[in-house]
C-alpha cells in the first residue's frame, strides 16, 4: 500500500502535470490539495496536449480524480476544463473545498494595486478566497446544496462591499449544476481508497518556495504547498506518506516578483527562454529564467522530505557550451552554502557563486544520457541529498527516462 506525493521543489511551473501523467500509470487515486485554477500543470499524453488547472493530471490514465478541501475552486474555470475530456472521467470535489466568488478577482487586483511591490498574482482570487476562508466569510462547495446560501452569500456581499469592491453575484443555480454530479467527502474516499489497498498519489500545485510559510513571503501564493499541505489539505493521514517526489527543471524559472539569486539576463536567458517556451501556462506571462539554484534546492529538498527527484528539461539546456549551477551564495563577504534564510530581505543581498559544467549538444547519445549530462545530475544529488529517479528530456511523456 502506498501513497506518495508529487510537489514542485522551486516557484511552480516544473513540470509537476507532466511527472503525474507519467508516474500516475501505477496509481488508482490523484488527488490535489492546494491551490486553484492559478496552477497550470500541461500534459502531453499520446500526442495530445492537455492543460489542467483543478483537475488531477491522473485523470488521463484513468484514475480517480479527487480535488481536496484545501483547493479553492472556480467552477466556471472548472466548466471549461472539464471540455478537454470525453466525460468518462471519475472526479470527486471536497464539500469542504471553498469557492472562488467573481468579486475576489476584482479583490485580487485592488490588493495588488494596494501593495508597494506588487506579487504579481494570477488574479484568479486565489489570495482572498483563502482570506475570506480564514476570515471564516468563505463559501463552501456544500453550502450550494444546503440551506443558509443566500445568508453566507449575503455576509461575503457585506465583506467586499465593505472594502469598496464591486459585488458580482455568482450564478448559483449554473454552479450546482456542474457541480452536482462530483461533490463528495475528501477524506472519507482517500481514506477508504487506501484501507482497500489503492495506491494514491497526491499532486501539488505551485512550488515550495511558493509556499505560504517556507516560500519567499510575501512573493508568494496563499496555500501550503508540498508536504505540509497534504494533510491540511485532504485529510489523508500524512503519516501514510511514502515517497515524497520532488519535481525540479534542470534550471529554474519564476512568474511574478520576488528575489531570484540565479537569474539570467541577456542570450543566455534567451535562449533558454525560447528552446523552454517559458511562457505561462495561465497567464502567459514570459517567466524570469536562471540557472538551477542548489542551495534553494537542497533547502526545499530538507524542509519537504524529498526522497525522489524527478529532473525535468535537461533537453533545454542542449547547445550550451557551459552550464551553470549555484552552490553557494555570497553574503556581505561570506559563502554560504547550507541553512540561509529565504526571506525577501535576505535574498536580496546574495551573490550566487556559480559552479560551471561542461554542457551537452544532445541530451541523449544513442539512448543514453550525455556523459556531461551525468556529471552534472551527480553534482545535483550529491549537493541536495536526493536522488534523480527520473529525466525528463521533452514535453511528451515518452520522453521520460527512468533511472535505475
Ligand atoms: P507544472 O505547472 O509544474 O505542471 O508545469 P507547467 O505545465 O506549467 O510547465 C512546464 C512546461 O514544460 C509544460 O509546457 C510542459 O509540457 C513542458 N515540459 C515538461 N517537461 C519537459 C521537458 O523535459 N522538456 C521540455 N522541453 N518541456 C517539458
Ligand atoms: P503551477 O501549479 C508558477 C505565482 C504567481 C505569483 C504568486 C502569487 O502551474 O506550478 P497567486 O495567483 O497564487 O496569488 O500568485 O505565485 N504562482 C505560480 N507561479 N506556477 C504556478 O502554479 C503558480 N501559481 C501561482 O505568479 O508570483
Ligand atoms: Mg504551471
């Protein structure tokens, strides 16, 4: 019996979608548990692109999605999703999972013009749904079915008018409707999945220094977003956890604001811009891109209790003379290289110390990964304390190695 977790181990967008769709082939349940349709996770399975904001990624090989009380839901993003599959999909949503009502958006950008630095959100209201839920004005997803709607609708009308924000009244009767056929209980399903000997996989949206706490606060989102998220966000007995699978690109990218110790500028920067198609799968936005940040991996890598490193688009790098890898910062004169604080303040006085590699024409010669390839996943593990299970060399799921 097993259930283990995919998270992102850098600022999303790692390729979390993709490592789910192919890890999820030995699974029976996917479930997600943080975040909403600010996430974007593309898979590209048998050909066909697919592009997932709520939904669990497993869906796809035909296991049952379950989207927990710790995601906040758009239903009418949710609408939209749902018309990539053919409706043969098995979903259930949390009761408990609160609702992302039309005012947050408009809430989403009046905080954000608030704001001296800007985060530089999704504007999908992720930040005040979670803020009117620990405010306790939330609305849940099985409030539509039960009496007392109109009063919560009522209080939350109260709240954003109070803080001159437009009203937009949500079309309930439309929502019930497409939620209806999939409300369930969360926890009662992963924990009967699991007694019968079902293999859960839990898949998290965003990245750990995304997270609400251990991220770069306050450029960050507004959930829990890796391991301490799974129990809050599903109930799921975290103690069952087995393998707790990190997901990180071969390099790194971040949408939005916030400190980047290893970001790049000019053809360097480019070129992985491009050869990556780094632009936002929600917002598409050009992400800031640098070169793989070991210190905040080997952080993310401690806190998470990653075990398994999954290696995404060591393919992108292909062409480079030389890669770089930070494995050290430089602060007011002193390199540090193990604990540091990751603060915003903090991060902005580093220096990254930059080890280079040889780089590889190919990713793979003749099946194989390149020689300098190899060299630099062993310096990656060495640093972090975890091991690369898989690679990743494109966006299809075949184009995943498994290493032994
Ligand atoms: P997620 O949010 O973590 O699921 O990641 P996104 O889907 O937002 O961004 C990752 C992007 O990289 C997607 O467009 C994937 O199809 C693509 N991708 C994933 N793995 C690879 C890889 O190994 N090589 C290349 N070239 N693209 C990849
Ligand atoms: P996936 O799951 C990358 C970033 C936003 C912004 C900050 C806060 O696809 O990896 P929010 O709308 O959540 O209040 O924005 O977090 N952000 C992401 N960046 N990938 C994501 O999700 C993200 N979800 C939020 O760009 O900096
Ligand atoms: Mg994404």
């Amino acid at each position: 019996m097993s259930a283990d977790l995919v998270c992102g181990l850098q600022w999303g967008d790692e390729g979390k979608g993709k490592a789910v769709d192919y890890i999820s082939e030995n699974y029976d349940v996917v479930a997600r548990f943080n975040g909403g349709d600010n996430a974007g996770h593309t898979v590209v399975h048998q050909g066909n692109t697919y592009k997932f904001h709520v939904i669990p990624s497993g869906v796809l090989r035909g296991c049952l999605g379950v989207i927990g009380s710790g995601v906040v839901l758009n239903p009418d993003s949710l609408e939209e999703e749902l018309h990539q599959l053919d409706g043969s999909e098995r979903i259930v949503i949390s009761k408990r999972a609160h609702l992302i009502l039309p005012s947050y958006k408009l809430l989403d950008q009046k905080l954000e013009g608030l704001k001296g630095s800007k985060v530089g959100t999704t504007g999908r209201g992720i930040g005040p749904a979670y803020a009117f839920k620990a405010f306790r004005f939330g609305v849940r997803v099985g409030d539509l079915f039960q009496t007392g709607l109109e009063e919560k609708l009522s209080e939350a009308r109260r709240l954003v008018e109070s803080l001159n924000v437009e009203w937009i009244e949500p079309d309930v009767k439309h929502w019930k409707e497409i939620l209806a056929p999939y409300v369930g209980d969360d926890y009662k399903v992963l924990h009967e999945a699991y007694l019968d000997g079902q293999r859960i996989l839990f898949e998290a949206a965003q990245g750990f220094l995304l997270d609400l706490d251990f991220g770069t606060y306050p450029f960050v989102t507004s959930s829990y977003t890796f391991t301490n998220g799974v129990h809050a966000g599903s109930g799921f007995n975290a103690k069952k956890l087995g393998d707790i699978i990190g997901v990180s690109k071969a390099y790194t990218t971040r949408v939005g604001n916030g400190a980047f110790p290893s970001e790049l500028s000019g053809d360097t920067a480019d070129h992985i811009r491009e050869q990556g198609a780094e632009f936002g799968t929600t917002t598409g936005r050009p992400r800031r891109v640098g070169w793989l940040d070991l210190v905040a991996l080997r952080y993310a890598v401690r806190v998470s209790g990653c075990n398994k490193i999954f290696l995404t688009k060591v393919d992108v790098l292909s062409g480079l003379d030389q890669v770089g890898l930070v494995t050290a910062y430089e602060v007011d004169g002193e390199s540090v290289s193990d604990w540091f604080d990751f603060s915003q303040g903090a991060l902005e006085r580093v220096k990254p110390v930059v080890k280079w590699c040889d780089g590889w024409e190919n990713a793979l010669v003749e099946g194989k990964l390149h020689k300098n390839l190899l060299t630099f996943m062993e310096t990656v593990e060495g640093t972090v304390g975890a091991k690369i299970q898989w690679v990743s060399y494109g966006p299809s799921d075949h184009e995943t190695l498994c290493m032994l």
